[in-house]
C-alpha cells in the first residue's frame, strides 16, 4: 500500500479510458461512477467490448467521440498515446486473463492503470507486470475497494496505534449464494467467465472474492503471511473451479514468540448470503470487528470492558476516517463511495506523478502492483495446498 493530501485534488479531471466495461458488464459501470463522483475523471475513449458491434454501441451510449471508440486494448494504447488530448490513465475491468497484456500495453505507452483484482491469471505474469510497472514508473491500482471505507481505514489506524495491543487471531469470511447453481449453463456472463479456468485463471470463488477477504485480513492487520493450509471445493457438479474456499493462517512471528494465525472462508454457494464480507480481529487488550452489509460501523470492545460503537464521522472516529468521507454521521456511505475513495486516492497520485513530477502525500493508501502479486501468490499457494491435501505452504 502507498500513500496524497486533498491539496492535490485539484487541477482539473484527468482524462481516463476504458477497457472492458460495455453493455452487460457490472463492473464497468461501478467504475465510471466512482471514477466521476468527485469530478476528478473524465470518461474520453474506450475500447469496451472485445465484440467490435458491442464496443461500438457501448460508446454510443456513453456518449464517446466514435473516433475514440477502440477496436482493441492494443490500438487504442498506441493511438491515445499519440494524441495531445490523450488519456492520461485507463481503468480495466475485463475478465482476468486480459489485465496482464492489457495494463503492459498501456504502462508502456506511458498510460497510469487502474485495473480490476485479481491482478493476473497466475503469479508468473503478475511478476512480470511488476517488471513492467517498475521499469515505466507509472502509477498502477488496483482496485480492492473495501481497503477504502472509513471505518476499514480506522481499524486499520488503531491496529497501527496499539489499540488492540499484540494481533493473536484474524478472521475474514466472504460468502455469497449466487451460485449456488450453475447459472453459467443458462448463458449468464459473469457466471461463465469466472468459471471458466483460461480466463479466470485458477481460483474460482478463490480468485474472485476470497483476494478480497485476504487483502483486508492483510490491509487492517498489517501482518505478513508466512503459510497456509486451504481445503478448495467445486460443489456444483460439472464446476472447474473451487466455489468453497476454507483456508488457515499463519502470519509471520514479526519477532513475537506466539505468531498470530487466522482463518478465511470465501463461497459462492452458501444460500443466504448476499455479500457477507466481515472482518474480526483480536489482540491482546481487544477486539474489532466489521460488516461490511453495515459499513457505517465499527464493534470494538477493550478486554473486560462493554462493548463499543464507533460510527464514521461520529464520536471516537479518527481523522484518516473523515479523510475519506464525504457526509456527516447518520448519513449512510457504502460501496460506490468506498469505490469512489479508490479512484479518488488514484487521481492524487496521477496529479503527483504526472503534473508534479514527485510521489503523492503520505497520506494517500490505495492498493498497488505489490498487492496484486501478494494476491496471486495467495492464490496459488491455496491451490497448491488444497491439492496435497491442506498441506501447510510457505507463500
């Protein structure tokens, strides 16, 4: 994670393009509207359906200039980059296979990248997409959008302050129900991609939202993992990927004689769930937890004493909370705001290194390429260990 004040704000929109993200898609729209709540992004070209009728339509709708409407993720990094208006940043919501070539072709147009998680289909290119990052010097996001809420960013300052004392145990859970069947026979298109290995790569609910659970188990705790044991399950008949993922942790000693452990169970098919992300983590003076359904709330309860609300903006709530809220206690902010503080914290960074020629604030957190790797690394030892049976596996 990095860090960019709200002086640097300003300046005007930066002009960003999309990959992916055209008529169908869910999480193209997410993105165009955090990227456009605080003014801070201007949608001008896209190359937005690998189906050139699609694309073409899509941009249509979105009102782009036709003539920066792309055919290809490779045309439109090379012509935009020609162009005195061209994008200054791209975001990539495709499905996973294509993050890698496609934030390449970009970084080495010298193009900023905001791409969607997983970063890769397997570690090995994900390194070689920090390579690339490294070499070029451009900013990279990648877009774990929980890191960004309020209440998540004050746990992770009073874990940072010692509130918690020593980290013993760090629970994260995902669970969803929408496939619960095999909705990808019917023809459903986020169904079929995510289950559907080449473009997936090998993580099915793994990949999807169990990098979520462990990106914030990581992000809040500030531990580093050292192994894991993981038990993957496909239970819908005919399922190439996991849709059940039930993982232990062992983070690393960090000079402790008692290393701190954790657990993280990710599924798709567990019925009554919705998008139950949550988080528990306890030391050895208290506990925290965080629902992600409420996200406006954060339980914290000091060992022997009642247990505690802290709302965001609200009493006990902590500057870098307010930093990343936009209205008063009371009001509800969630998922598109949590979003939006992504994209915001990105156009710091893009000002910084781009118009300022230096590095954002201090202050600034967002996701980057070094979390995307960590995640595929996570990935695959889960995989790995699921095959010899949970054998414990070094990251």
């Amino acid at each position: 994670m990095v860090g960019a004040s709200k002086s640097e704000a300003g300046g005007g929109p930066i002009r960003y393009g999309m990959v992916g993200g055209g008529q169908g898609a869910f999480i193209g729209a997410v993105h165009r509207i955090a990227a456009r709540l605080d003014n801070d992004f201007v949608l001008v070209a896209g190359a937005l359906s690998s189906d050139p009728a699609r694309a073409k339509a899509s941009a249509a709708e979105l009102g782009l200039d036709p003539d920066r409407s792309y055919a290809s993720y490779a045309e439109m990094a090379k012509a935009e980059a020609k162009r005195p208006d061209g994008i200054e940043a791209v975001a990539i919501v495709t499905p996973n296979n294509v993050h890698v070539p496609a934030a390449k072709a970009f970084l080495e147009a010298g193009i900023h990248v905001i791409c969607d998680k997983p970063l890769a289909t397997t570690l090995a290119e994900a390194k070689k997409l920090a390579a690339v990052v490294e070499k070029t010097g451009k900013v990279f996001v990648l877009t774990h959008n929980y890191t960004a809420y309020p209440m998540v960013r004050q746990a992770r300052e009073m874990v940072a302050k010692g509130v918690l004392g020593d980290i013993r145990i760090v629970q994260s859970e995902y669970p969803q129900d929408w496939l619960t069947e095999d909705l990808a026979a019917t023809g459903q298109k986020q169904a079929a991609w995510r289950g559907d290995p080449k473009q997936a790569g090998a993580g099915g609910a793994l990949g999807d939202i169990g990098t979520h659970a462990y990106n914030l188990a990581r992000f809040v705790s500030g531990l580093e993992l050292d192994s894991l044991s993981a038990d993957l399950d496909a239970f819908v008949p005919g399922r190439l990927l996991d849709d059940n993922v039930n993982v232990m942790l062992r983070f690393k000693s960090a000079g402790k004689t008692h290393p701190a452990k954790g657990m993280i169970w990710a599924s798709q098919v567990a019925p009554g769930h919705e998008n139950g992300l949550k988080l528990r983590i306890y030391g050895s003076k208290g506990g925290l937890e965080w629902v992600q359904a409420d996200p406006n709330y954060l339980w914290y309860t000091p060992f022997g004493q009642p247990k505690q609300l802290i709302t965001r903006n609200g009493a006990g709530a902590l500057p870098v909370a307010g930093r990343v809220s936009r209205v008063p206690s009371g009001h509800p902010e969630g998922y598109l705001e949590g979003f939006a503080n992504i994209y915001q914290e990105a156009a710091r960074a893009i000002r910084a290194a781009r118009r300022k020629g230096g590095k954002p604030a201090k202050d600034v957190v967002f996701p980057t390429i070094h979390d995307g790797v960590e995640g595929m690394a996570f990935i695959e030892a889960c995989v790995k260990s699921s095959k010899k049976n949970g054998a414990w596996t070094k990251l």
